[in-house]
C-alpha cells in the first residue's frame, strides 16, 4: 500500500514539474520582441514598427531603403524557419540540412534545383539590376540577416526540432527564391515532355488534332512557323527517362484547370465610393504558416499595404490611389531543348552543321548521413 502510493506521489510529482517546465518555457519559444526597442546598426535612422491585433506589421521609415532593411527583419522575426527552407530549396541544400529522404525524394530536388540552376541565374541576373534595384535587395538582405546574427535566442523553435541552424542570407539567395517561385508557377515542363513524346510516337499532324496549336489562322507565315518550332530534329529522345536525374514526367496534370484570378467591380455596384479590385493568386492559403506575409511599408513618399512571398517590397497590395494583383493564367512559359550529340565528339551537340562544345557544371550535393564519419555524405 506504502508502495503505491510512493509511485502515485513520484508520478504526479513528475506531472507537476513537467507542467512546471512547459510553463516556464513555452512563453520563450518563438518569443519575439514585437515592442519596446530594438537597435539595428543597419538603418540609418529610426524605424518604428506597429503590429496590429493580427499582429501585421507596419513599417514606418524616413527612407524607403530603411523600411525595406525593417521588412527583411521582421521578415526574420515571423518567417524564418520558412525562409530557410525556401532558400535551400531554391539552392538544391535541402538535403544538407533534412537528409536525403524517403526514396531519396529530398535529393531530387536538390538535383532538379541545381540541374535548372536557380542559383546560376540569380548571380548572373543581380549583376544586370539597376543600382537601386540592387540597393533595395541588399538591404532586405542587410535586415534579414540582422535579425539571424543578433536575435538567435528567439529563433524558432522548429530548427532545434529539425536539428540545424539558419545561416546569413546574400542577394543571390533572395534571387533564387524568386526564380524558385517564377518555376514554381510556369507549369508546363511536364507537358513539353509528354508532348515530344506523342509528336514522335504519332506525328505533328495527328499531334495537332489532340492539342491544336494557338494561333492566328489567317497568318500562313506564323502558322507553319509555330508548326514546324514542334517538330522533332533531332535523333528519338527515349522520354522521360532521359531526362535530368531525378524528374519524371507527369503528363498533362497542369493543363485545363487551374490558374488566378483578379477582377474590378465599379464602386456604383459594391456601394463603395471607389472601385474595388479582388485578387486570387492560388497559393493556398490553408498551409501554416501561408505563403503570404503581410506587411504594411509607409515613407514620406511611398505608402503601401499589402503581402509579399519572402523577398522586399510588396507582391499584392495598395496604396492611396491604386490596388493591384497578379493573375498567372498558366501559359507555355517553359521549352524544352533536345540537343544532338555530335557523333565524331560526344563532347560536342551539332546545330546544324555546326559543332559546340558542351558546357560542364560541377556540383556538390551535400547529404546529412548519420552513417558518415562527419554526419555528411557528397554527391557529384
């Protein structure tokens, strides 16, 4: 009887301090400082910050290039852990910090984000911005960072769980993010494959039929133009297996429904003073934490409330005169390319007559192994 009843004491005692310790700690998770001051070396003046009851901020600064450092902060303050993930995803790192996954489905995307390049494009294309464009991004980057480098007892408790750290972002990071999302919403790669495909398996003219080509019937020029740009020249591609590591083929899943959506209903009929204009970009905003954030950016000369998807500035949103959105009606924005090896040098692809050298990227997958003496394994 003593006995059970020292286990019955030990039990409720292991309760209480277990209730205790979450208690005590679970305010500190995530625990933000969203009031009181804050000091930032990165802006040049004061920045005020007022969130409000849903917790939005909005950023007042003397500048635009401050309130764009604040939005990168805060940014870091709601959304890091997303972030992260986002940027490795656009960086084909996500296998570096999450492993390579079920059936190595982690990897293939790292595979397919570095076979596309997002990050080759994004430094070539931060070099080809204008000086304030530039500006602008370095200082989201110069915000962002700030808050990783200076507030790391507040970071996220969903890196402790997934069992790495973030790291400091640089411009091309953001780049890439923002080709990850352009990829993201073009759609029709799977399509172009399939549509080789049935091209060599049926021909153009009964390729036609299934999927009729848009365009001005009554221009001749443009319609065997835009024929003759799907028939195959080259030597019979053996389909989705041939392509890049780790992609296959899925058909026609994008085509026929799907896309956003944005329309204007006068102020007469809504029974406003104004028009109004309602936008649906499609991102489903019943993930958590959604793909939006929302934010407000007020400077003497630039006023605007509205979302952005993890890079500076406002993406849907509206200001004093105006409200815009976007609409992605799904359009033919990706082409495949099927190259000829030159049979006298397999280095080489044949255009035409013509012999070019193919050019070689090297890249190094690094892969979270238990297994492996450091915990990481490459791939090459």
């Amino acid at each position: 009887m003593r006995l059970g009843l020292k286990i019955l004491i030990g039990v409720l005692g292991l309760i209480l301090l277990g209730a205790l310790t979450v208690w005590l700690i679970l305010p500190k998770l995530n625990d933000r400082q969203v009031s009181g001051q804050i000091e930032l070396s990165v802006l040049d003046a004061p920045v005020t910050v007022v969130r409000d009851a849903n917790a939005t901020p909005y950023i007042y600064a003397e500048t635009l290039v401050d309130a764009i450092r604040a939005q990168g902060f805060v940014m870091g303050q709601d959304r890091l852990f997303q972030l992260e993930i986002a940027k490795r995803a656009a960086t084909g790192r996500l296998s570096e910090a999450l492993g390579s996954g079920p059936q190595d489905a982690i990897l293939s995307l790292d595979r397919e984000a570095r076979t596309i390049g997002f990050r080759r494009l994004a430094e070539r294309q931060f070099e080809l911005l204008s000086p304030d464009s530039r500006e602008l991004v370095s200082a989201y980057v110069d915000g962002l960072n700030a808050y990783i480098t200076t507030r790391a007892d507040t970071h996220p408790m969903e890196f402790g769980l997934a069992g790495f750290e973030p790291e400091v972002w640089t411009e091309t990071d953001v780049l890439s993010f923002m080709f990850y999302m352009g990829w993201g919403s073009s759609a029709n790669f799977d399509a172009e494959l399939i549509a080789h495909e049935l091209i060599q398996a049926v021909g153009s003219e009964v390729f036609e039929e299934i999927a009729p080509i848009t365009n001005n019937p009554d221009d001749e020029s443009d319609l065997e133009a835009t024929r003759d740009a799907w028939l195959p020249t080259s030597p019979r591609w053996t389909g989705p297996a041939a392509a890049p590591h780790g992609w296959t083929g899925k058909g026609w899943r994008q085509l026929g429904y799907g896309g956003s959506n944005n329309w204007a209903v006068t102020g007469q009929k809504a029974g406003q003073p104004a028009a109004i204009v309602t936008n649906d970009p499609h991102l489903d905003s019943r993930s958590l934490p959604g793909p939006w954030h929302p934010v407000g950016i007020i400077t003497p000369e630039f006023r605007v409330v509205g979302v952005s998807t993890g890079h500076p500035g406002i993406v849907v949103g509206r200001n004093e005169h105006v409200a815009f959105g976007v609409t992605n009606a799904y359009a033919d924005a990706v082409d495949v390319y099927v190259e000829t090896i030159d049979p006298a040098n397999p280095d080489h692809y044949l255009e035409g007559a013509q012999s070019y050298p193919f050019e070689t990227v090297l890249e190094t997958n690094r892969v979270k192994d238990e297994t492996a003496s450091d915990g990481f394994r490459e791939e090459h």
